[in-house]
C-alpha cells in the first residue's frame, strides 16, 4: 500500500462523520408515456440535436437502409454478420456497399478503420426517451471503435426497448445484476461542440451523422 | 416559514437598521406611520443598533455577535419583528442562528430568529394591506435587493404593494434580478468590479425610461443612488430619483 | 494608498477591455436561457437539486468506505489504481506509467484535475508532449492560454481570434472564419493524432464504487477516443468524485448537463469499468485511475466546508455570478474560477495565496441558487472571511493569516460603539467610524458615486416624535 493512500485514508477517517438522511434519493417516475409517446419524444428529442430517425418495421427496415447507403453515396458498411440486423443485411449483399466485418483486432487494421470506413451499423440494446439517447453495450462482435470512429454510425433501435428514463432502462434490464461490462454508452446525437464562440459545429470527434432506424 | 401565525398582531417591533438611522431616516419614518395607520401599535426599543451584519460579513464573528447579542436583548416579547430592510432582516432569521450556534444564549437567538419579517412581506402576508393611491402618474423601475430576493424570498411583495397603486407603472429593467454591485464591504474592498456593476445597474435602470427607482434596501439604494448623482453631476446624465418602498407608499397614499 | 493587490490589477486590466466583456456577457447570457429552458417547472428542478445533493452528500459521509469499495472493484475489474497526495505526486505517478511504455506524447481528454496538476507544463518539462484534444482546450493550448471556464475553456476567445490563431498556426490552410471549417481542421489534425498516440489521459465525472465504473461526460467524441483509441489510458480525478451506487447516476447525468450548458444531455455519457479482456477487438490494454488528494481530506475534515467537495465541476454558479461575468475567467489567476474557484482555491492553496479570492463577491447569492447540488457558496464565502481572520486556530489552511491590525481595531470597536446604544446613538461616532473602516478606499466609492450623506437628524431622534413606544 502507498503512504500517499495510507495518509488520505488517515485524514479521512479521522473526522466524525453524520449520517445523511437519504429521503429524496431514490427515483421518482415522472412522466406516463405510453409508447407511441415515447416514440414522438425521443424522435423530437434526437431530431433537435440533428440526428436523423426513421420509423420502420421488420419488413422494410432493409429496404430503407439500402436506400439510406445509395442516397448517402456509401462505399462500404462496416457491421457485423453475428447479430439478428447484421445476418439479415449479409443476406442481402448485393442491395448494399461493400460490407465489412469486424472481425480482426483493431491493431491489425486501424489504417484502414480510421481512413477507409464511411459507415459502421450497429444494434442498441435500449433507448431513452426523454433525452433521446441510444443505449449501445459494445460486444465482441460490435466493438467500441464502431459508433466512434466511421464518419456515419446507423444504429438499429427496437422500440420494445425505448424506456421513458435512464433509471428506467437500468432498473429495467437490471443492469447492477447483470455486471457492467467494458464500455456502456448513451449516444444522443452526432459528435457535436459549441467552443468555438458558442456556434455549434457537428461531427468534431466522433460522427458527424448519426441515423437511428426505429423497429 | 415563520413560527409566527400570521394573524394580524396588536403591536409589532420595529427594528430600524443602523443605515436608516443614520442616513436614511425617513424611510423608517414611513415605514412605521405605514404601521401604525393599520392599526398596529409599534414599539421602537431605543437601545437598537445595528443588526451586526458588517462584521458578520467581513468574518469578524465575535464582533458580530457581540453586537447582535445586544439587539437580541431587546426584543424579547412574543411580538413580529419588522424590518424595512432585506439584508438586515435576513441577517436576522437566517445568520443569528448560525452566529448563535451552541452559544447560552442560542435559543433566544433562534426565538428572534422566528419572529422576523420583512417590512413587505409583512405587510402584504400579514396585513394583507390596501392601499389607495393619492399621487400623480408616475413610471417607476423597482430594484429587488439580492437579500430580499434569495435570502428572504420576498421579492414578490414589492411588486405586489406597487400593483395597488392606480397611478404607478412599473417599467421592467433588463438584468433585473443582478446584484447591483453594493454587497457592504464589497464595495469598498473590490471597488473596480462594484464600480462596475453598478454603472451596469444604472444604465439598465436610465434605459427604462422610468423616473424614480424604488427599493426595500437603503444598502443598494446608496449605491444606485450614488451612482445616479454622480452621473448627473459629471456625466451630464439625467438626474434620477431613488427611494425606499416605504417612503414611496406613505407619500402616495397618506391624505 | 495600498498597493492594489496583484488581483485587483488583474480585474482592472479585464475590465478596460469592453469588447471581452460584452463578449462573456453575450456567452453567459445564452448559458443562462438554455438552463432556465431546461427546468421549466421550479418544484421538480428542486426535487431534482434535493435528489442530487442527497447523492453527493451521502457519497461524502462515507468516503473512506466507499473509495476502498472503488479501488476493490476497480483492481478486481483490472484497472490499476493509484493515489496521490499532491499534484506532484499525482505527476509522478503518470509519468512514471509514460516511461514505462516507453511513451514520448499523451492525448488529452478535458480533464480539469490535469489543469489542477500542471500536468501538460510538468511533462513538458521532462520532454513529453500533451496534446489537447477537446476543441476549446485544443484551441487555449495553441495559444498557450489557460482554461478561463470550467466547461468552456475557450469561451472568451471570438470566432476572428480563432481564426487568427488557425492561420498563424496552420499557415497551409486557407484563413477562414467559418466555424464548420475551423472544426473540420481541428477534426482531422486530431484523428491523426488519435490514430498515433500511445497514451490517452482523462478526466472522470462520477466514479460508482458499487461497480468500479468511472463516467464521462461528453459533446465531441474526444473523450471516447481518449480513452479507446489508445493502448493505454489514464485517468485522473479528485478522491471526492466517488459516489455509492450505480442507481445514484441517473440522477446526476440528469442535472449535470441541464445545469452547465441546458442540453437534457451531452452527446456521450461514456461508462469504462475495465480495460480490454480477452477476445474483445479494441480499446486500452492498460487502464489507470489516479486519485488526487491535493487538500481535500482537508476540507472533509470541516463539516460545513465539507460541502465545497459535492460540487460536480457542472459551472452553474460561474455562469450566473455578476462578478464573473465582467472580470471573465483569466483574472481570478486560478485553475478554479467564479464561485467555486473562490471556494475551492482558497481551501487548496490556503487563504495566503488565494484568500483575497473570498473579498471578490458581493454574497449576492446567484450562485447557491442554481447549484444542483445546493453547495451554500455565499455562506462558506462568509466562512472562509472568518478563517481568513479568526486567532484560534480553525480549519482552512492558513486561517488568521488574513487579519490586518488595523481593520481589527476598527472592529473591535464597532463592536464596542454598537452594543453600547448610548455611545452609539451619538450618531456622528459610527459615521466616523465608518469612515475609518474604509481609509483608502473611499477614494474609490466617489470615482462613480457621491458620498452617502449622513442625516441631520437620526431615525432615532425623529420617532420621538411618532409616539412609538420605547419600552
Ligand atoms: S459549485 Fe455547484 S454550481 Fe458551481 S460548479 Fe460546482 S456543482 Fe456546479
């Protein structure tokens, strides 16, 4: 053990410390939102923060995101064949660009990760309607780099799974019992800043368009 | 909230404030015939001085005490406590306790404490006075005192005496709930940014149009006050008006 | 005349400069209406700021527990955890992680404990690059500026001076003044920059002890890509910033951004609880949480300025304090700055260095009143005035060195004038003694005001006349 911790742990422990009454801690629901309204709620909320979101189902989700990759003059999409999305595009290969699996450690191909991906699909375990906000839990197979780097993230959302509050979405999936894993997220939006003299500028890091397909 | 009920009292204390005293004596004046024309009878302990709060805030808490201690001392019956003075008054209910915390003498503090008002809180929580406006057409702009409006959370009570008046209008300055820059030793210790905030305040207030500027705190009306001379004196500004709440009501309403 | 003190010519310089100051006046005013906007109803903005501060205060009660609780599920977790006294320790600690890897320049994510630290100054000295990647700190670091807002560390830059700033640094790229484009200059020097570094530094915002999760808040992705890109990521943040469980989160991501900027929420709220493990394809290898000390056991050692460390770096209270507004950041000459730099500094450095800070307020109270954790920054301005004078100790480091002879004196006797009514109602003797309080400085009063005019006659002597009675 370090003496810096040894001493912090002193100096902490040396003082009488009251207990804190914790009434109020806890969450209060607010809001009674069936789903249609938060449907209309996280779209409004997403919008606003220029994302762009599509309501679709499971019949003509594919269809929209072939569509979605012409219009946008996409050259490849990086996403991955082992998710319920992922092996329904893989099936399609010819509607859509180059498709691209992330199957390979990102060391062995960052050159071409950070210079050659235009897009990147990922599923979302949850969404949140009251800020707008994507849920994603990056896996083996959806890594962390693919809702950051690609300069279009598409991010599958189903609507099952769109909570009216972040405490709701963790109370709900019982996130504490499950175990964090390596990277949990909230997405709401593209990449954006407001340092520059308070305009607000989009896609400064991370994406610069965000398009969210609501099933 | 105050211990008090708020049923309309037979007689009050008056607790003047040592810059009404010195400088600002009518609006005292004012404020305790307003009393006595609801029918209040008012008691005026004359040992009074200040309430202790330029030392409390300089961080001299002995000296502090020492002085509040002395009020506390007079005013002991179970009666309301009116002070035409947002800071005064909060220093009051809110700082007595703490200064008085674990001393002898704390309960009595914290009694005092309870029995606190504001002049205009209590005259529109209380007596939930009427008044009958006898003056001429007039704009004026109201500058809330930081006190009053966050300490004491009264600032709507101004407003709601000055509705009453037919002939007022209340022009609505920009920035209005900002400090005026006054903040006791503020003043004197940062006096560039004071300086500062208060050529702000003046000029949103000149910006309303308004004639007269009226407040609850003589503190902040010696600075925006000050301010407007000087101005007019050397700046060729138009000279403009300020005075206390209570003066402004007993002028335009008393026969 | 006193020699104006080295803050007092700071603030004078910053308020010559008319153009700065409607410049923070214009950027504090769009902060203010975007987080009125964002509580539309006062009695759940108050349950909210309960909520929250219940949160941080029951995390500070129990600290010692819950920082072991952290460092236990962080290490089992495999994230390396360290402690740092001081900022020199905590530097040492990270440039000792930078030697071991070999690694010659770091990338930065905002990390205002990194400012507190020194830190890009102390690795330059050693002849190791820190790069800013947020694009405010990006843009100070250029111009070898200090932060001059917690949360917009560019804030009193003008879109002109940064494109300035671009041309003369960037002389390749055509002079623009479009922000869009000054963004996607610094995007794309910055993804090369992502790309190479072998290091990435962070800040944290909440630490969840019941899990080992640290949480980051952020717009622009750079934060994600501090701590993913790069092999290895450091982060550093003040021992205070623990809180108990994971359910506490919400709560706070809820007030945080509505506070600072009015956004309901930032871009990403980024949860890291380990580095890569086996058979995930990206991230660190290696992760590191360094938790600084640097004065506040101290402060915890004082109940009522215990609460100074609930305080969740949101910049609230800056953006809504009158005397902010008009100096701007660069003046208070502190990491810290506004109302909670006038808290913290004086308790971290000591009130010889930064106690005049506490003079710099008029206690107006606009500060504790948006504070979502409802720190009473005017009363413990008021407390630090008092240990900045008090003879008997106290508890704020360097307590008593503020007290003057002189002022003292006039106190004293104040207070003496004013608890014996007969002496004080002479009138004219507190006047005097008013005066006396003030010696050089009423010079200053009357450069923009008249003399108050003492009355010729007192409230006291008038009432005679009223009938009250003097019982
Ligand atoms: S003191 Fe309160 S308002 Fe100021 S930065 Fe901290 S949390 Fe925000």
């Amino acid at each position: 053990m370090s003496e810096a911790r040894t001493h912090i742990f002193q100096r902490l422990r040396a003082v009488p410390r009251p207990e804190v009454d914790t009434t109020g801690r806890d969450y209060v629901p607010i809001y009674d939102w069936d789903r249609a309204e938060r449907i209309k709620r996280f779209t409004e909320r997403m919008q606003a923060v220029r994302a762009e979101v599509h309501h679709s189902d499971r019949d003509s989700w594919l269809n929209l995101l072939a569509d979605l990759c012409k219009a946008k003059g996409l050259t490849n999409l990086l996403v991955s064949p082992h998710t319920e999305w992922g092996q329904a595009i893989y099936q399609q290969v010819g509607e859509f660009p180059t498709l691209q699996d992330y199957d390979r450690a990102i060391e062995a191909w960052k050159h071409e990760m950070f210079y050659n991906i235009d897009a990147s699909l990922t599923s979302t375990v949850g969404g949140i309607a009251e800020t707008g906000s994507l849920i994603l839990w990056p896996t083996e197979q959806e890594p962390r780099i693919m809702s950051l780097v690609p300069p279009v993230h598409f991010a599958i959302l189903d609507t099952q799974h769109l909570y009216t509050t972040f405490a709701e979405a963790m109370q709900e999936q019982d996130w504490l019992n499950q175990g964090m894993p390596t990277n949990a997220l909230l997405i709401s939006g593209p990449s954006k800043s407001a340092d520059i003299a308070q305009v607000l500028a989009y896609g400064v890091h991370g994406p610069k368009e965000l398009v969210v397909i609501l099933i | 909230m105050s211990q008090v009920t708020r049923q309309k009292p037979d007689t009050v204390y008056f607790f003047g404030t040592c810059l009404i005293d010195l400088m600002f004596p009518q609006a005292g004046v004012s404020a305790v015939q307003l009393l006595q024309r609801a029918g209040i009878k008012v008691i005026y302990p004359p040992a009074q001085t200040c309430c202790g709060q330029p030392a409390w805030n300089s961080g001299y808490r002995d000296e502090a005490r020492k002085v509040a201690r002395a009020q506390i001392a007079l005013f002991t019956k179970p009666i309301p406590i009116i002070i035409p003075s947002g800071s005064c008054a909060g220093m009051m209910k809110t700082h007595y306790p703490e200064l008085f915390s674990g001393e002898a003498d704390e309960a009595q503090a914290l009694d005092v404490a309870s029995r606190v008002y504001e002049l205009t809180e209590f005259l529109v929580d209380v007596l939930n006075i009427s008044l009958t406006d006898l003056g001429a057409p007039i704009e004026i702009a109201v500058h809330t005192s930081c006190s009053a409006r966050r300490e004491m959370g009264v600032a709507d009570k101004i407003e709601q005496l000055l509705g009453q008046l037919q002939n007022v209008k209340v022009l609505e300055q920009a920035y209005k709930p900002e400090c005026c820059g006054f903040g006791g030793t503020f003043a004197v210790k940062q006096p560039e940014i004071s300086a500062a905030m208060v050529a702000d305040k003046t000029m949103h207030l000149r910006n309303t149009g308004a004639t007269q500027v009226i407040s609850q705190d003589c503190g902040c009306l010696m600075n925006i006050g000050g301010a407007f001379d000087y101005q007019a004196k050397h700046e060729n500004k138009k000279p403009l008006n300020t005075q206390h709440i209570a003066e402004f009501l007993w002028e335009r309403t008393h026969g | 005349m006193a020699k104006p003190s080295e803050f007092r010519i700071q603030v004078d310089q910053a308020l010559g400069k008319t153009e700065v100051r409607a410049h923070f006046r214009k950027a504090m005013d769009t902060l203010m209406t975007n987080r009125r906007n964002q509580f539309p109803d006062n009695a759940e903005l108050q349950r909210l700021r309960d909520q929250a501060q219940v949160i941080r205060a029951n995390a500070l009660s129990k600290l010692p527990e819950l920082l072991e609780q952290l460092e236990s599920n962080l290490t089992r977790n495999g994230i390396h955890v360290h402690w740092a006294e001081t900022t020199d320790e905590a530097n040492d600690i990270v440039l000792k992680i930078m030697q071991k890897h070999n690694a010659t320049w770091m990338i930065k994510g905002k990390s205002m404990v990194s400012e507190e630290m020194g830190l890009n100054h102390f690795l330059e000295s050693k002849g190791i690059e820190a790069l800013e990647s947020d694009l405010g700190e990006f843009i100070i670091q250029l111009d070898g500026e200090t932060p001059s807002h917690i949360i917009m560390p560019a804030i009193h830059k003008s879109k002109e001076q940064i494109a300035q700033l671009f041309n003369e640094k960037f002389p390749d790229i055509p002079y623009t003044e479009d922000v869009d484009t000054l963004t996607r200059t610094a995007r794309d020097i910055l993804r090369e920059k992502f790309y190479n570094a072998p290091v990435g530094l962070s800040g944290v915002n909440f630490a969840v002890a019941e899990t080992g999760t640290l949480c980051l808040v952020e717009n622009e992705g750079n934060g994600r890509m501090s701590t993913t890109i790069p092999p290895v990521h450091i982060a550093v943040t003040g021992i205070e910033k623990v809180v108990e469980k994971l359910s506490d989160i919400p709560p706070l991501l809820s007030i945080l951004p509505r506070s600072a900027t009015g956004q309901p929420i930032t871009t990403y709220f980024n949860m890291i609880s380990s580095p890569r493990k086996k058979g995930e394809k990206d991230g660190p290898e290696e992760v590191h949480l360094v938790l600084l000390d640097n004065g506040r056991s101290r402060i915890y050692s004082d109940p009522e300025l215990l609460a100074t460390l609930r305080c969740i770096r949101c910049g609230a209270c800056i953006n809504h304090c009158p005397v902010y507004v008009r100096i701007g950041g660069h003046s208070y000459g502190t990491v810290y700055p506004g109302p909670i730099g006038t808290i913290l500094e004086p308790q971290k450095s000591g009130l010889k260095v930064h106690g005049e800070l506490v003079q710099a307020s008029s206690l107006c109270g606009a500060c504790g009143e948006v504070c979502p954790v409802r720190i009473p920054i005017p009363s413990i301005i008021n407390r630090l005035r008092y240990e900045g004078v008090r003879q008997d100790g106290g508890s704020a480091l360097d307590a008593g060195s503020k007290r003057k002879p002189l002022e003292a004196i006039t106190w004293k006797a104040w207070s003496w004038a004013a608890s014996h009514p007969s002496v004080y109602n002479l009138g004219s003797t507190v006047a005097t003694q008013v005066r006396n309080l003030v010696p050089h400085n009423l010079g200053a009063w009357t450069s923009v005001r008249t003399a108050p005019a003492v009355a010729d006659k007192t409230l006291h002597q008038q009432l005679k006349a009223l009938g009250v009675d003097h019982e």
